[in-house]
C-alpha cells in the first residue's frame, strides 16, 4: 500500500495490477501497474516521482493516449 497509495491519493484509477517473482531470489517481486491516465498528466506525473524515490527500479513500458 506504501506505494500504490500515491496513485490513490491523486485520484488515479489502477486498471491492473500484477506481481512476479524475481527469478533466483526469495521475496523479491516485479509489480506491473497499468493505470488510467497519461504519462504526462501532473497527476501521474508526481505520482510517478513519489514511487520512484521508494523504490529500487522504475520503468514506464509505455503510455498511449486514449482514443473517443
């Protein structure tokens, strides 16, 4: 919850979300998070720099527009 609550503190919806174990060690996880929004929408984007200071590693694999 340390983490996902930056998105539910600006409001942002968690569309998916899903967990990995690393392979080769205990305890140790990759989480996917798709979320509603773009990569460039302030919310998401002070989202995105609060989990990244709490975390080890932070990638975004991609953020598309939403089409009408």
């Amino acid at each position: 919850f340390d983490l996902l609550r930056h998105f539910a503190e600006r409001g942002i919806n968690l569309k998916k979300l899903q967990s990995r174990p690393v392979h080769g060690t205990e305890w140790d996880y990759v989480f996917y998070v798709e979320v509603s929004g773009h990569v460039t929408d302030r919310p998401v984007v002070t989202a995105l720099e609060a989990v990244k200071r709490s975390t080890k590693y932070l990638h975004v694999l991609g953020s598309f527009p939403v089409t009408d």
